[in-house]
C-alpha cells in the first residue's frame, strides 16, 4: 500500500549522503535489513519508484533512510536531496531478502551498507554484536557511510577497506579473491553481502569456491 509521508529531519552523512526522517505511519512494521519502494510528491515523478533501506529501528518513532546522491544521473536521488524539511515521500510496503540468521561477516561497498545498519543497531540494542565482523569496502575515507557509529558498535571488529586512497589508519586495497583468503579463516559463518551488482556476484562466486556453503550467504536477490 503507498502512502504519502512528510519528512521531519534532514541530516548530513557524508559529503554525497544524507539522512531523511519521516512520519511513521500507524501499525507500519519492518524487518531489519528490508527495505521499501519510495517515489517524490512531485507531479511527473509518482510513479518514479526506487528501493531504499530501512536504516531506523521498530522502536524509532520515525522511519529512516540513508541515501547517496547520484547526481550525474538527474533521477530519484539527485531530487531527494534536493527537498526539505517538510516535504512528502511516498512509500510502499517493507520487502526485502536481507535478514539476520545468525553471528558471521558481513561484507559491503559503498551505499550496500544500509540494509547492515538497522541490523547492527539492533545487535548493538540487544548486546548481540558478539561473533559479528564487517568488512566494508569504499573508494576513500570521506565515503565511509558511518564510520564512527560502525566503529563504536563492533570495535576491532570493523574494517575499513579503501581503494583509491592509502589512509594509514584502515586497510586498503579491495575485497577480492586474495583477501577473502587472507582476512576471513571461518567459513562455516553466515555471510551478509551488499553492495554493486558486480561485487555481490563476484563476492558471492568468491564465497563458494573457497568453501561456503550456499545457505549460508544471504543478499538481495
């Protein structure tokens, strides 16, 4: 079912992601990890749907969304990040195959690290983060999307993997054959992967030739 939301807080991220906040409408529920269809209140742009993912809690009074602009494309996410405070959203019913099964890694790039958050938030509530590991891939450290949050909620347990820039402080490189092999010993975990298409193919075929079983690797399909 759509419906038409307004958004109530607008906060920025990173210098190319935003944040959004907006009304909760009654009885809506999610699983964290799932997402929505959403599309702008703007004539011509309605029926514009794209996925988002919930990046709130259950708990939250809000529902929350953490976009990156995509600014050459002059679609969706280029207009949300030209609204304010104020303005309405629509939005569709919560789907979405992304869902906790159990303590593993979890592997993401660049914006594929949203269906994570609202997982991780609810480890982190539940203080059931232990056996948790993420390996999060970007080009450089100014698009690392929450990278306090993510290093006060795992610890030594968050990597941060950069291939277009050597920031002493995190690993760089990308997440490939060679270092799935060198970094991730325990393949009878669950594995958790977002991210570009051709990463979670690529990661996904990685996963199984080194020995993961199928069950155990969960993205969006």
């Amino acid at each position: 079912m759509r419906q038409h939301v307004t958004i109530q807080e607008i906060g920025q991220v990173t210098h190319d992601v935003k944040y959004f906040r907006v009304d909760k409408p009654d009885g809506f529920h999610f699983q964290p990890g799932q997402a929505t269809d959403v599309s702008l209140a703007i004539p011509g742009m309605e029926e514009e749907f794209r996925p988002f993912t919930f990046t709130s809690l259950n708990s939250n009074p809000y529902l929350e969304f953490t976009i990156k602009r995509y600014a050459d494309h002059n679609g969706v996410t280029d207009k949300l990040h030209q609204l304010a405070v104020g303005d309405k959203i629509i939005i569709g019913d919560a789907w979405g195959a992304i869902e906790y099964k159990g303590p593993g890694s979890f592997i993401a790039g660049g914006a594929g690290i949203t269906p994570f958050i609202a997982i991780l938030r609810q480890l982190h509530i539940d203080g059931k983060m232990e056996g948790n590991t993420l390996y999060f891939a970007n080009k450089t450290r100014s698009d690392i999307i929450y990278e306090r949050e993510l290093k006060a909620m795992l610890g030594n347990q968050a990597f941060f993997i950069l291939s277009n820039e050597a920031a002493g402080i995190h690993m760089h490189g990308r997440i490939d054959e060679k270092f799935i092999k060198e970094n991730i010993k325990n393949i009878e975990q669950h594995f958790y992967v977002c991210g570009p298409d051709q990463m979670v193919k690529d990661i996904t075929g990685i996963l199984e030739t080194v020995g993961a079983k199928t069950d155990t690797v969960v993205f969006e399909k």
